[in-house]
C-alpha cells in the first residue's frame, strides 16, 4: 500500500470507523452523547466538548495549512472552545469535528509519497511524517480521555 494511503487509512480508524487500536473511534464515540453530556464538568478534567474541540482545532488549522502555505495555528488557543448553549451548537461541533476529520484524511492520501519526508512548514517542526502521525497519537491520547469521562457521566 502506498504510504499516503496508509496514513490516511490511519487518520479513517481512530476518527472515523476504525476498531483496530482502540476497539473503537472518535464518530463511534460521540454519536450518542447529547450537548448537556458534552459541555459537564468532571473536576478538573476537560469536557467532551473541549477535547472535541481541541482535536479538531488542529484538523481545521492543518486544513488551511496546507491550502496556504502557511501554519498559523497556536497551541494556546487550541482549547479555547466557544460556550455551548444547546444541542445546535454542539452539533455543529461534532459535525465540523468529522467533516475536518474526513477531509484531512482525503487530504493525506492525495499528497504525493515524497511530502513526507519534507519539513512540515518550517525545519523546526520535523517532517510531514512525524507531525501527521502526531495527529494520529495525540488523536488516540484525547480518544481515551472521551472514552474514560463518557464511562463516568454514563454510569
């Protein structure tokens, strides 16, 4: 399989309908939570919501990214999730979360193999590569997060 496919087919299991590593995916995980399970509060831990929102800060700035030229994401804006009210608003967040999370794995497989041994943006970042398989760890990292707080607030 050629790598870009590969990679992308990565990107598919742990966002969209895989089961491989996790037994599980984030569109599995977040069908069924409604907007009041969304946005509660455990301790200090973040909400559904906000790792949803996180993630797919990410998906949505690497996007523009590589439709640019140019990375303008920044990590200390990357949990600053809009407040939810209502169902609408947190279906418009899962909605943008798997269109972002569909369209950067279409993105992937079209690149051309040779892309990611390139530098991402800037040499100090590392390579194509490394950074989107970044994505796919820090995906799993959040995923079990969602998992373990939608065990707590389901019980």
């Amino acid at each position: 399989m050629e790598k870009q496919r590969f990679i992308a087919s990565r990107l598919r299991e742990i966002l969209l309908n895989g089961h491989w590593i996790a037994n599980t995916n984030y569109q599995e995980q977040l069908s069924d939570i409604s907007w009041e399970q969304a946005i509660l509060k455990i301790n200090n831990l973040n909400t559904i919501a906000t790792l949803t929102y996180h993630i797919n800060y990410y998906l949505k700035g690497l996007l523009a990214a590589f439709e640019t030229g140019k990375l303008e994401i920044n990590d200390k804006y990357s949990f600053d999730l809009p407040e939810i009210t209502g169902k609408n608003d947190w279906d418009k967040l899962r909605s943008d979360f798997l269109t972002n999370a569909a369209l950067f794995a279409d993105k992937v497989e079209q690149f051309d193999a040779e892309i990611f041994d390139q530098p991402f943006f800037n040499e100090k970042y590392g390579s194509y590569l490394r950074n989107i398989e970044g994505v796919i760890e820090h995906s799993y990292y959040h995923l079990g997060q969602i998992v373990l707080i939608k065990k707590i607030i389901t019980q």
